[in-house]
C-alpha cells in the first residue's frame, strides 16, 4: 500500500501595513503645533466639497473622511482646517514605498498610505511574524518619521482587518488558525467591501457580527448577493476572496487594464449626473493611458444598481485610443443603451483594455484634429500634475459632483506594475466642469484612498 503523506499547506504571511492618519500626521511634521489636536485636511470649514484626512482627536467628535467639510465644521467646531498640500502626500508615500521595499521585495501599495508585503519564509532574514514586523514598525518612524500600524495574517483580508483593529501605532498578529475566532465579534463592515448599504442589507437579515455571516451557508449568501455574496462568504472565513484578493502579492506585474470607479453616496438615477460622471471617469482613464504611453481598443462600462445587480458592457474600436473625449463617446453610448431608465445607479466605471503601444497608422486627415485634442490634453495633464487632479475638466456643462469616493484598479498602484506614484490621485472632491487653472481651493484633490478588495462600496 502506499504512502502518502499529507503535508499541511504552508501558511502565508502577509502582512497590511497603513500608516496612521496620513495626511494628518504629514501635516503635523510640517507644522508642530497641529499635534494632538483636531484637525482636517482637505479645504476650510465653510467650503462645499468633502474632507480627506482627520485627525484621532478629530474623530473623537465623528469626523472623519469622505464628510462634508461643513458638517464637520459642525461636530467639531474647534476643529484647525488645513488645505492641504497632494505634493508632501506624494512624496512622503514615495518615502514609505521606499523603506517598504528595503524590507521586502513581495511589495503592492494598494492606496497611497497601505500596502501588503508577503512575508512568507522571511524568518530566516528576518525573524518570527512579530519580531520581523515590531523591526519594521521601528524602521518606518526612523526613516519617515510617521507612525504605520501592521497587520499579520495568513491571507492579505486578515492582515488588513487586523492592522485596521491595531491602529494607532500598533502590531497585531492573528495565529494561523485563529481567522475566525478573530473576525467573528467584529462588525459586518470591519470586512473589506462591506459598506453602509450592504451592512443595512445584511441588518435586515438578521446579520451584525462576522460571525453571523460565517453561520450562513454559501449558496443563501450567493442566491442574495450572487458573485459578490459569494466572495462575502468567504471573507467571513478570512479567505482572498473575490477581487484583487484573489491576487498574489505582486503579481500582477503588467497592468492588462486601467479602470476607474466611482461610487455614489447617495445612489441617483439622474441622467446628467450619471452622465458627468462617465466624463469624468473617462477624463481619468484617458489621462492613465497617455501616461503609460498606452492606447486602448476595448471601452468597457461598469454599472451597478442600487441592488447590487452588476453589469458590463464593452465595445471594441475600430482604432485604439487614449483621448478623453472618444472613451467618453463610447461608454455614454454603452451607458444609454444599457441603462434601465430611473433605475438607481450606485456605482459607474469605465475601464480601458485590449492595450496597443502605438495607434495604428492614423489618416493624414484624421492627425489634424487628433493631434490638437492631444496637445490640449497634454496641457491639462501638467496643469492636473501641478494642481491636482480636479483642476481642470471638460466634463464642461454637466452638472454632477464627485465628492464620493473614487477609485482605481489595483494594476495602477506602484509595487504592482512600478508605475509612479502621480497615478493614484484620482479621488476628486469639487464640481466638475471646465474650470482652468488658477490654483482655487477646490483644485486641491483629496486622495483616492483604494480600498483593498472594494467591489465598490
Ligand atoms: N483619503 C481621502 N479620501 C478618503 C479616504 C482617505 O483622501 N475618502 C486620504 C486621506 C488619508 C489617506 O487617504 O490620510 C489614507 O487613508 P486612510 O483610510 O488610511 O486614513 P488615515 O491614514 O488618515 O487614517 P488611519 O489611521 O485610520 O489609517
Ligand atoms: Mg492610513
């Protein structure tokens, strides 16, 4: 008879790190006599738009991201409101990229202030899970002067969970074994992708904890919610499931699409909101693609309604592109013909594949035009890198705001396709609509903050 042994799988090690309240703490290195106090980042307090960043002694008051600034002006009047300064962002997460990849080499930012590092097999360089992450935690005040919290886990939905549960300036590690013991008590909304609106579907069934979920079989989960149920239900094991969680760390190492998403705080069916928001996230995509010096063939639309139903729809051209204006053309075409009229939309996204490096051989009549469109957005590509992403649309005459938040596929996110970091600002906080160039509060952007594993919340 033979033998066969069975050899347990080896555990991963991941781990989450994300440093404590980002754009807060940068602040605070410029200016110390914001320390300790409440502060928000991201315009002044009677400014139409959302806040980026709060401060610990902020949310003590219930500030806290994604506001609007006058609310929060409201819970916490004594509150210091700071513009904000998108250059110091960036260059203080170049600063942590850096230190992250002098650790490791199996690095994925996955937003401007997180990532997820694979640890598995470090202990020999760098000691036991704890130790080896107490070394980085260590490092990471050293070289940037901020304080990070990290995670430990066996999958990178543990190591994000728990680095969220050790903040501030913590280190949690959750033992091999112990995922479900360790999410079971926590609220349905401590997982990854699980918003206000899912959390009130899961309310109405009874669900709270993690660990209500976990009690539920799959196909109750997956008959409700479909794919997205699914993934749901093995999240509350504490699996990669669904989305990028899938992924291994890193591995994604070139970029097959740019996408960009957005998702309603308030889910709307109007046609011009809808509308302004393709541009602009057409605008966002077409930008990427002219930095990656990419042209794309295939425009796809993202639409999911208020009940979660998802589809997409993609139209191939007969030449690729990277301008703004034809990806818009297409997905609004897409959009008006798939869009069930006055059904509430919650989340829109617009993504480019089928990559090309070069255009096919355009016609000598077709450059002219063409060739104006690129010069013009050239222009406005300098002016969104100086200042910020929101400063100049041609999303000109739609109504439609983009306070809510926005967000990229991972492929962007430097450590996974080593793309600079300038790709990852897309969160926008003002109106939309052709507005130059003067350096005006609302040109500020507030940073997309890409939530690992965020179907869209
Ligand atoms: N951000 C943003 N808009 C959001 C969320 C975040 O512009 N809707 C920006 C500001 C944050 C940064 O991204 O400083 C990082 O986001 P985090 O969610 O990690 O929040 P913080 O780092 O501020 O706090 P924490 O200590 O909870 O991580
Ligand atoms: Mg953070």
């Amino acid at each position: 008879m033979a033998v066969t042994s069975q050899l347990p799988a080896l555990s991963r090690t991941i781990f989450h790190v994300d440093m404590d309240a980002f754009f807060v703490s940068v602040e605070e290195l410029y200016d110390p006599s914001l320390k300790g106090k409440a502060v928000v980042v991201g315009g002044q307090r009677h400014e139409r738009g959302v806040l980026s960043a709060a401060s610990y002694e902020a949310r003590k008051f219930g500030v806290h991201s994604a506001l609007p600034l006058r609310t929060a002006a409201k819970l916490c009047p004594q509150a210091i409101f700071v513009e904000g300064h998108p250059q110091r962002y960036r260059e203080y997460s170049e600063k942590v990229y850096k230190v992250l990849t002098a650790f490791s080499p199996q690095v994925e930012m996955a937003s401007i202030d997180e990532a997820y590092l694979d640890m598995t097999g470090t202990a020999r360089l760098h000691g036991p899970p704890l130790r080896a992450a107490h070394k980085l935690h260590r490092r990471m005040k050293e070289e940037t002067q901020l304080n990070c919290s990290i995670g430990i886990g066996s999958s990178r939905l543990i190591a994000k969970v728990s680095s969220a549960q050790s903040k501030p300036n913590g280190v949690l590690w959750i033992v091999p074994g112990e995922e479900s013991k360790f999410l079971a008590p926590l609220d349905v909304r401590a997982i990854p992708g699980v918003g206000k609106v899912m959390e009130s579907h899961l309310r109405s069934l009874g669900i709270k904890k993690v660990g209500d979920l976990a009690r539920l079989e799959e196909f109750e989960l997956e008959e409700r919610f479909g794919k997205w149920g699914l993934a749901l239900a093995g999240k509350a094991r504490g699996e990669d499931a669904g989305g990028w969680f899938d992924a291994e760390v890193g591995a994604d190492t070139a970029a097959r699409s740019i996408s960009h998403e957005h998702t309603y705080n308030e889910d709307t069916a109007d046609t011009n909101q809808l509308e302004a928001t393709l541009m602009r996230l057409s605008e966002m995509v077409g930008r990427r693609l002219r930095e990656a010096k990419l042209y794309a063939r295939t425009i796809q639309l993202k639409l999911r309604y208020k009940d979660f139903t998802t589809i997409t729809r993609a139209h191939t051209l007969p030449a690729p592109t990277q301008l703004d204006g034809e990806i818009f053309e297409q997905v609004r075409a897409l959009f008006r013909k798939n869009w069930k009229q006055r059904r509430e939309v919650r989340l829109l996204g617009v993504q480019a594949s089928s990559f090309e490096a070069q255009p096919e051989q355009i016609s000598l009549l077709e450059s002219g035009p063409q060739q104006r469109w690129k010069n013009v957005l050239a222009a406005a590509d300098r002016l969104r890198d100086k200042f910020g992403e929101s400063s100049v649309s041609f999303a000109s005459g739609l109504r439609g705001t983009f306070r809510e938040r926005t967000h990229e596929n991972p492929t962007g996110l430097p450590g996974k396709n080593k793309e600079k970091w300038s790709r990852f600002n897309y969160h926008t906080a003002s109106p939309t609509g052709l507005r130059p160039v003067g350096h005006s509060r609302a040109a500020v952007p507030t940073f997309g903050k890409t939530k690992a594993g965020h179907p869209g919340r």
